[in-house]
C-alpha cells in the first residue's frame, strides 16, 4: 500500500512541476520566473522523495526475512 500511496503522490508532485515549469513562459518578469523556478523545482524534489520513499520500502519487503513479521 505505501509504494501505491508513494507513486500516486509522485505523480501529482511532477503534475504540479510540469504544470509550474509550462507557466513559466508566459511570464515577464524576471523575478516572477525565478519564484517559479524554484517552486516548480520544489515540487520535483517532493516527487523524487516520493519515488525514493517508494523504492526503499520495496526493498524493505523484499528483504525482510521470512520469520520476521515485525
């Protein structure tokens, strides 16, 4: 369940990014194309813990010895 939650959240992240980085170039002002830089990046940074977050917890299940439950 947690590596679906994780990919669900990664996908809205990088929707949020993509959406970010495709306004940029309808903007004039250099300061406002800065600030929409760095939240677009944001929102790729949270997408990629996201996808980290994912991948560590598939690797935990998958090590995860038989007789430990807990």
């Amino acid at each position: 369940m947690t590596v679906v939650i994780a990919a669900f959240f990664a996908l809205i992240c990088y929707g949020i990014a993509i959406t970010g980085f495709s306004a940029i170039g309808d903007m004039a002002d250099q300061a406002q194309i800065a600030d929409a830089k760095g939240f677009a990046w944001f929102w790729v940074f949270l997408g990629t813990v996201a996808v980290v977050l994912g991948a560590v917890s598939v690797w935990i299940i998958r090590t995860q010895q038989s007789g430990e439950d807990a």
